[in-house]
C-alpha cells in the first residue's frame, strides 16, 4: 500500500477536499455552538429552579 499524497493529484480535486473541510468545519463549529447555547440557557435555568428551591426551603423552616 502507497501511502495517499496529493501531489500527483489534480488541483481541482484538491480545491474540492479544502472547500469540503471548510463546509464540514463551519457545520461543526455551528453544531458546536448551539450545543454551548444550550448548555447555558439549561444551566441558567437550573440555577434559577435551585435558588427558587432554595428559597422555598429556607421560608419552610
């Protein structure tokens, strides 16, 4: 097996893999994005329920 080089392969095919990896790249980033987005709205979200519980407790006592 010869190892995979690019240097004897068309330009074209080349400029193709780079345009892909950048499409693939800028999903990834976004994918990314959304899941801290997420992230942050659920973990504001459990801090507001534990300050809320919190809260309730302590006026129980």
């Amino acid at each position: 097996m010869q190892p995979l080089s690019f240097s004897h392969q068309p330009i074209k095919l080349r400029f193709h893999h780079a345009k892909q990896a950048q499409r693939t790249e800028a999903a990834l980033r976004a994918f990314a994005f959304m899941i801290q987005e997420y992230e942050n709205s659920f973990n504001s979200r459990a801090n507001l329920l534990k300050t809320f519980v919190g809260d309730f407790i302590d006026h129980c006592h």
